[in-house]
C-alpha cells in the first residue's frame, strides 16, 4: 500500500478503536448488552465477508485480484468495522438522555487521551524493542528489511558433513523443505529436498524464501562478555569503576547543592540574590567553553587517567540542582525554623535534621538526575581516561563497538547490559522524580 493508503488505515482503525472502546464501556455500564452484543456481532460477519471474498467464495460482482495481501485484508477489515460502529454507535444514542450524552462525551475524551498516551508509550518502547530483539537474533538476520518482530533464525540441516541452509519452495498448493546446494548462474540455485536424497532441482532464487523458526540467542550477551579484552575482567573493572564513580558523584551532588540552596533560602548575607542571579547565569555557558581550562586544572594535579576528574566536580555543587533545591525550601514554613533556633538548633542543625527530611522528593530527583547523568557520561571518560583498568561502561561501549561494530547482535546485546540499570532505577523511582519537579516553587 502508498503512503496515503497506509494514514487512511491507520486513521480508520483508530477511529473503529475509539468507538469499539466507547460503546463497549458505555454499554457494559448502563447494561446495554444488546449494543455489545450486535458489535461484536458485525466484527465477526466484518470478517468473515473479508476472509470469504479474498478466499474467492464471494465475488459480489466485483473482480477481485489474485493473492490478496494480508495488510489489504486488514485494511478492509477496518473499513467495514469502522462503518458498522458508526450505525451501531448512532443507533446507541438516540435514546440516552442529556445526562448520559454529557457522560459520555466525558467519556469519548478519556478514551481519546489513553489513546494518544498509548499511542506515545508505543512509539517511544520501540528503540528499545528493536535493541533487545536485535541483541537475540543471529547476526544474519539483523539486517534483514522488513525487520523481523521477533528473533528468528533459519534452519538448516547437515547433509554430506556440511551445514545447508533450508529455505521453502512452493510446488503448487504446498511448500516444501529444500537445502541449498550450491549456486549457478544467472541467479539460480542447485537444491534438495530435505529428507530425499535423490530430488536434486534447479530453481531461481526468487522462489525460495528462508525456512525461519523463533529462536532467542541467549549467548550473545555472554559472547559480548567473552570478547571483551582481558584487563576488561568480562567487564566487572569497567562497572566497578562506574558503580564508584556514581555514588561519589551522588553524595557530592546531594550534599554540596543542598548545602548551597540552604543558604541562598534560609540564610540572609550581603551579596546572596546578586551571586545566585550570577549562578543562575552560568547555565547559559557552552560546557565547550569550560572544557579545556578544567582540563589544565586537572592535569596541573596530576589527575589525568584518574577517576577523580569524574567526581570531583559533583563537590562543587551545580546551577540547576541548587536552583531546584532552593524552591524546595522556600516552600517551607519559617515556624518550623524560628522554633529550631528557640530550642538552640544551630544552623547546620537546622539543615541536618529538619530542612532535609522535608525535601525528599527533591533530593530524589537530585539523586536520579545525578545517577543518569553519571553512569551514562561518556565526554568525561573520553578526555580524562586512557588507561583499561579506569574505563568506565560508557567508553567501554564505545571501545567495544569500535571492535565488533561487524557484529549488531553482540552490540545490541553489550548496549542493553549497559542500559539495564538505568532502566531499573527509572522504573522504580520515576515517582519521585517527576514529584519532585512537579512540586517545585509549590508554596503552601
């Protein structure tokens, strides 16, 4: 199908889901069984008419083509579904009241917002469907077009002491299993047929298609371990020092930035809302313009090829963190501070056992942003790093593909032993994280 076939499907099927969603619920909740129930009723005769047609039992007077692909049938099936939830939803409504109409509008908008958040979690869950099945496949399939939806790998069988690939060959109303023998010319093949060793043929490869069954190449991620060089230690060294460098880099962050939004907040000195206007402005500078004057810092300390250069920054505090930090505690009621210091708190007291147990969403998404930005830094290793046994994963990868950049299931499978932590901890305290953006400057 053209493009504008494919838009004009993919329209008519998200209009028959729509309404498919409306009617059903709307049904099943005031019990109107009898609207479900003639749905589902043309759904099924919807497609029965387009499985009988394109099986040539029903003409109905039009010439039907030859070998009806399936996403034509598909097609066809929407279009008769999408026309019968029109009568089915049209009749429906006639007789609801402006109470029901009211709700069900309210309804037909919920389902519409799931739809395009469906919609959206879809599209973006397909990079990284494609990374994990690809990291399962053979190689020889990774390149295939049209890709495969799972992992598949084509048979073979050993005949002679020598491995053949099968492919199928249809021979009137069935396939049959054939091996690759050797290929002539003119883009013809010598095959034969699995199981009969006298049925050698000559055939042109357009006939045969690969004999493919699902398989999932768990060893590639072993393999991945396997080939990585010997100073590597099957990649414990390099997520060693990337598991060190990040939870450095989590306590510098959360501890130095805290104690600077504290004091921008709570603390009245000469100089603070002219110096956080400046620190405000630092986010406005290319991190290329910093990059070499830190880099002769470090090297004048002799911090080359170290981890240092990775964490140490994180002491320093940093624009945005101190930012998010200091709304965070201007939401905080000064009671709670002025009863501190009746009591004899001391300032730092104050900031210790009082300020930060309030903004804990905010120091989750502080430690969440930290971790992200930490284990998945690749500028920092790539200046400061030219020793094996301080890699960190991120350079890791890179080295690795510059190795076995030949081989994408052995890539794929590296880059997802690398991605899987970030995704854990994302799963597991995204709450936190959009909490603790979403309550920023909140005041009450």
């Amino acid at each position: 199908m053209g493009f504008l076939a494919w838009v004009v499907v993919i329209a008519l099927a998200y209009g028959a889901l729509w309404g498919t969603l409306l009617v059903t619920i709307d049904g099943l909740r005031d019990r109107r069984w009898r609207d479900v129930g003639l749905l589902a009723l043309g759904y099924v005769v919807a497609a029965l008419v387009v499985r009988l047609y394109t099986a040539d039992y029903v003409h109905l007077g039009i010439a039907r083509p030859s070998g009806v692909p399936g996403i034509a049938q598909f097609g066809w099936f929407v279009g008769l579904a999408f026309v019968w939830m029109l009568v089915v939803g049209r009749a429906s409504s006639r007789k609801l009241s402006w109470q029901d109409r009211r709700r069900r509008r309210e309804l037909s908008r919920q389902i519409k917002l799931h739809l395009a958040l469906a919609t959206g979690a879809i599209v973006f869950s397909v990079p990284f469907y494609w990374l994990v099945t690809t990291s399962l496949k053979p190689d020889e399939r990774t390149n295939q077009f049209p890709p495969d939806i799972i992992p598949m790998k084509q048979t073979s069988v050993r005949i002679g002491g020598e491995e053949r690939q099968v492919y199928l060959l249809k021979q009137g109303d069935r396939e049959v299993r054939v091996a690759k023998m050797a290929e002539l010319d003119g883009g013809r093949w010598q095959v034969r047929q699995v199981g009969k060793a006298a049925s050698t043929m000559i055939v042109t490869a357009a006939k045969l298609r690969p004999d493919l069954r699902p398989v999932l190449l768990w060893r590639n991620y072993s393999d991945a371990l396997a080939f990585l060089p010997p100073e590597y230690d099957r990649g414990l060294r390099p997520l060693w020092n990337t598991v060190y460098v990040t939870l450095l880099v989590i306590v510098g962050t959360v501890l130095s930035s805290s104690l600077v939004a504290f004091s921008f907040a709570r603390l009245r000195w000469p100089g603070r809302d002219v110096l956080f206007v400046v620190l405000i402005a630092t986010m406005m500078i290319p991190p290329a313009v910093t990059m070499l004057p830190v880099f002769l810092i470090f090297r004048t300390l002799n911090w080359v090829d170290t981890l240092r250069p990775l964490w140490v920054p994180a002491l320093f505090g940093s624009a945005f963190n101190i930012f998010l930090l200091r709304q965070f505690f201007l939401t905080i009621p000064t009671d709670l501070e002025d009863a501190a210091k009746i009591d004899g708190c001391s300032y730092f007291a104050i900031y210790w056992k009082i300020m930060l147990p309030l903004i804990k969403p905010a120091l989750a998404a502080i430690t969440i942003f930290a971790f992200m930005g930490s284990w998945n830094n690749f500028m920092g290793p790539l200046i400061y790093i030219s020793s094996p046994e301080n890699m960190t994963l991120a350079y890791a990868l890179q080295l690795f593909q510059g190795m076995h950049g030949g081989e994408p299931a052995m890539m794929m499978a590296a880059a997802t032993l690398v991605m899987l932590p970030v995704l854990a901890v994302f799963f597991f305290t995204q709450r936190y994280m959009i909490q603790g953006v979403t309550l920023t400057g909140i005041k009450g």
